[in-house]
C-alpha cells in the first residue's frame, strides 16, 4: 500500500457532532452602530478584583479594532492601565464622571449606574 493512499484514508471524518467544522458559520456577525445609537453604562465595581477599582463601560456594539482605539484614547486620557474584554472596557481606577464627559463628547449616549 502506498503512502499517498494510506494519508487520503486518514483526513476523512467519520462522525462530528456539531456543524461540518466550518467555524465562520458559527460565529455571529458584530454590529458596527454609530456612536449616537450606542446606549453605554459607565460604573466602579472591586467585585472579584482583590479590592482594587475599576471603572467598567459596557454597551458596546463595536468592532474589536475600533473599541482597542477608544481604550487606548481613555487611557491616555486618565493616564491609567485599561483592557477590552467581551466588548467591555475596563480602566483602572475610579473615573466614572471623567469617562462620562469624554465618551458624551465623542457622540455616545452613556449614563452613569451603580452606586
């Protein structure tokens, strides 16, 4: 038997439970909203971070690319660490009322929530 056959043998899938394995088809496609459409909320929490608080802006209906340029405008603005997760930002520290002033200016509908 040669070693081309036996190689052609070996790629064929036999069962698979979910789909045909065509990941493009599972993931859902993410909606690029103005920012005057977009509803955020802006609140402190030190839930699950060892005490330490950070301001959470939630709402997004973003593109990855275009959250990680607004994270990176908010950190230079507060002069703090900040990530995106899950079309979430986070910054570090407690800036609810700063990042509510620069977000209504760049066009975002936003309100503050939480205590």
């Amino acid at each position: 038997m040669s070693a081309s056959k036996s190689n052609s043998s070996d790629n064929k899938i036999i069962y698979q439970e979910f789909g045909n394995g065509n990941s493009a088809a599972t993931e859902r496609p993410i909606l690029e909203l103005p920012p005057q459409q977009q509803n955020l909320r802006i609140q402190a929490t030190r839930t699950g971070r060892k005490g330490k608080t950070v301001t959470v802006i939630t709402g997004f209906q973003s593109k990855p690319e275009t959250l990680a340029d607004l994270v990176k405008q908010l950190k230079t603005q507060c002069g703090t660490g900040g990530t995106v997760k899950e079309n979430t930002i986070e910054i570090q520290g407690e800036h609810k009322q700063k990042m509510l002033e620069i977000v209504t200016k760049l066009g975002y509908k936003a309100k503050l929530s939480g205590g």
